[in-house]
C-alpha cells in the first residue's frame, strides 16, 4: 500500500492550511466578471485583478471566441451528443480536431481537460502498446504536476514505475543505459515556474531511444510559433516517439485538453487512443461551445494577433522581473513562484495583497514541498503597466515589513 499515492496522508498534512485559507477569505471566493482578468467579489462588492489566471494571452475573453463559442451552440442545436465519440459525434468535434492537428502539425484527441488526457494517454503508454508492445519502465520527475503522478499506480499495474529527483537527466540516463525501454513523464513548463531540459532530453532520445511524455499545459500558446508552446518549437516537430497532453483552457483561451498523438494521420495510434483511452472512449468530450471556441481560438493563433499578444506577455514578464524578485526571474514563462517559507505567513501575505486589490494563489504542500510556501502569480497580455507596478510595490512594501 501506498508505494505510489496515499492521499489520506496528503490529507492529515495539508487539510487545516486549506481550512486557514477557506478562513482568511482566499478560497472558494464568488465573483463576478469584470472582464480582463478583474473580478467583484459578490460578498462585499470588493473589486481585485486576478494574479494567478491562467489566461496568459486573455484569450478567454477575447470577443470572436465568446462569439464562436455562442454561435456552435445554436449552429449544431445541442450542446453535447450525449454518447460516446466512438459512437456517434458532430462534425464540429472533427472541425476542431482539424483545425488544432493543422495548427501544430500533429495527429491530436480532445478531451474534457488535461487530466483526462493524462487520464487517457498514461496507461496505453504504461501498457507498452505505443513501444512495439513491450511495457516500458516509466520514470516519473518529482515535480511531474499532480494530474500526472495521479496515474502513478495505475500504470504501476502495467509497467515498473520510478520517480527521479526534478531534472535530473545524470539518472535518467543510468536508467536508459539499464533498461531496453524507459520512458519519461514531466512537464514541458512546470505549474510552480521553471521547465523540462528539452535539448538535453531530446539527446538522450536519440541516443537511446527514450520515449517522452510532456505535459504541456502551461506552455501552449504563450511560445512558439502559432503558440505551438515550449517542446514542439524546441522539437521543431513532433515525432513517434513523443507524446504531448495539454490544456486549451489556459493560454489557448478556449475549453478543455488535447493529446498530441504523434505525427499526423497515424491511423494506428488514433484507433488505439479512441478505442482504449479511457475518458477518450467513454461520453467525454468538449461541448459545441467549446469545439466552437477552439475552432476561432486555432484561427486566432494563425493570425498575426498572436504574435503581438505573446510579445505584450514577454513585455509584462521583464516589467515585472524588474520590479520583484522571484525563484523564476529572468525566464521567459509567465509563470512566477514567490517563496515565502511557512504556510502561515503566506496566507498571511495573500490575504493582505487581496485587501490591496490583488488576488494571488497561496500553495503549500502537497503542490510544494512542505516548509516551502509561497505565493504562485501568473503574468498576462492583459495586464497594465500600472497593474503590475502597483501589485509589486504592495508586495515588496509587505516584504520590507515582513522579511
């Protein structure tokens, strides 16, 4: 027991901070939309610009995606099949599976969300079925996000399973040198900040064959060319010895995940993901509004809007390295993590930054290593110079004060 996941102990470590959280008014906060990543807490009519949205590029509110994503609806007449894909689907889903493998050349499934992806794609790996049938060894990062590690002793009924520190490529290639078939599970950008050595990885691939497993939802849309994200523009392309799962509500803007199969019309591989991936097979899938929206969303990233929104995203990423100093500075991801220490005081440090007008996310463990608090910001497109300057002058004063 609890060799690979034991969340009744993820629950006695981490359970009271979250109720300290739901009581100093950071969780479960019920708002309304002010458009641009600005909320009004229905509470108490306080107003505050959301600095944990993962709407880097604010796609999700852009108007042709809200509007795409109306019209689908009222097009198609229905807003879900209401039966399994494999079964029965609208044109809109193959439009929108269409219109996402053109834009980053690769045969790609949507899903609900990206751990129904993971979900989906994890054990057909694990079973050996995309490594000529032979079970590889998975070798899971520490920090692998947690939709991946969930699917740990799943896998670890098909194949061996092995965790390694956070890229440390020293272990994984000992492990490639003992073992005919490895495969490796990690995220492309990392939720707390920070990324995968893709050159480094994509050596050891070539080298020895290694199989790799990237989840992307953090770095689709704000880099690359069409926003094709950080492991594909590294790659240059996909290849079959490679897998990508990834959200489309984050930076895409729009509604749920996609799995990024391998390269495109590999009818093989799509009829083993449709007919065994789990979440794939069953009656899940992305809405009309959704399929709508990622129709428009693939449009968008075609354009020469996008790049124009991820040269704003890099404008606003050095404003504010210039102004706070975080774990993350000085890379190009828009993602920041503030270390603070204990869990106490950076709820304490949330709570008074959302007083000042600013929402941030306070993670502890399990999301963290405990002990190692902080506070986890996401920059946007959509912020303004003085949104970013203010937030960090409240920061910085409450550090002076606190530090």
């Amino acid at each position: 027991m609890h060799q690979h996941a034991n969340i009744k102990k993820a629950i006695q470590l981490s359970n009271s901070f979250w109720d300290i959280t739901t009581q100093a008014g950071m969780a479960n906060i019920v708002t309304r939309n002010l458009g641009d990543g600005r909320h009004e807490a229905v509470a108490n009519g306080k107003r505050f610009v959301n600095m944990s949205s993962y709407s880097y590029l604010g796609l999700d509110s852009h108007p042709d995606i809200l509007q795409a994503a109306a019209d689908a609806v009222l097009n198609t007449g229905s807003l879900n099949t209401s039966i399994s894909r494999i079964r029965v689907q609208f044109d809109i889903l193959q439009q929108a599976e269409d219109a996402l493998a053109e834009l980053v050349d690769a045969e790609t499934l949507t899903v609900p969300s990206c751990a129904a992806a993971a979900a989906a794609a994890l054990p057909l790996l694990a079973s050996g079925a995309l490594t000529e049938d032979v079970p590889p060894l998975m070798v899971f990062d520490k920090n692998a996000h947690f939709c991946l590690n969930m699917m740990k002793p799943i896998c670890a009924d098909e194949a061996e399973i092995h965790t390694i520190r956070h890229n440390d490529l020293n272990a994984l290639e000992d492990l490639c040198k003992t073992h005919a078939r490895v495969a490796y599970v990690a995220d492309g950008v990392y939720s707390t900040g920070g990324m995968a050595p893709v050159p480094e990885l994509l050596a050891l691939q070539d080298k020895y064959g290694l199989f790799l497993f990237f989840d992307e939802a953090h770095g689709l849309s704000t880099l690359g060319r069409h926003g094709r994200g950080l492991v594909l523009e590294t790659m240059g392309g996909i290849n079959e010895r490679t897998l990508i799962v990834t959200s489309l509500n984050k930076g895409f803007g729009a509604s749920g995940g996609a799995i990024f199969l391998g390269p495109r019309h590999d009818a093989e591989r799509r009829k083993l993901a449709t007919r065994f991936g789990g979440p794939v097979t069953w009656s899940q899938r992305i809405n009309t509004a959704g399929l709508g929206a990622i129709i428009q969303s693939a449009a968008i990233h075609r354009s020469e809007e996008l790049p124009r929104l991820q040269q704003r995203l890099q404008d606003n990423i050095r404003l504010f390295d210039q102004h706070v100093a975080s774990d993350n500075s000085g890379e190009p991801l828009p993602i920041r993590f503030v270390s603070i220490g204990s869990e106490e005081n950076t709820i304490f440090y949330a709570k008074s930054l959302l007083e000042d007008g600013f929402y941030t996310s306070p993670i502890f463990f399990p999301v963290i290593a405990k002990g190692r608090a902080g506070l986890r910001i996401m920059i946007r497109a959509n912020m303004s110079t003085q949104e970013i300057e203010r937030f960090a002058a409240c920061l910085n004063q409450l550090r002076a004060a606190h530090e």
